[in-house]
C-alpha cells in the first residue's frame, strides 16, 4: 500500500495538467455528506482488486505521459459519431 508521504512526492512530480483529474478522481472516492461511496456497489460484479489495478495502470500512465487527454477523446469520438451518421 502506498504511504502518504509517497503519493504526495508523485503529486509533486505529476504535470500540472493532469492534476484536475487526479483531484476529481479523489474527490470521487471522498465521502459525500454522511454516505461514503460503496465502490463495490458502483463496480458491479468487478472486485475491489481489479478497480486498484486499473487505477495502478492508468496512474502510471499519467504519470509517465502516456495517457490521451479527455478533450481529444471527446474529439475522436465525435468524428467516429458523425461518420455513423
């Protein structure tokens, strides 16, 4: 398990622009008001296990500039939608 004191030297480290998306995304797993998130809930049949992995995968990807920006996802999918039409 990772420590604090080592996620807050990879957040030092993580580029600025992806530093929104880390932040929702631990925004999303916060409690909101008195209910905590039931991540096996949300998940379905996944185990807890597989979802830290994929977020093992995609952090690492992030942080060694591999990840694709949601806004050219977004543009992608967009032109694979009108070519459909």
């Amino acid at each position: 398990m990772i420590s604090r004191d080592s996620l807050k030297q990879k957040l030092d480290i993580c580029p600025d622009e992806y530093l929104q998306q880390v932040a929702d995304f631990l925004e999303s797993l916060m409690f909101r008001g008195e209910n905590p998130i039931d991540l096996d809930r949300l998940a379905d049949d996944t185990p807890k296990s597989e979802m830290l992995n994929d977020f093992r995968q995609a952090w690492h990807e992030a942080m060694t500039g591999q990840g694709i920006p949601v806004r050219q996802l977004w543009a992608e999918l967009e032109a694979q939608d009108s070519l459909d039409d």
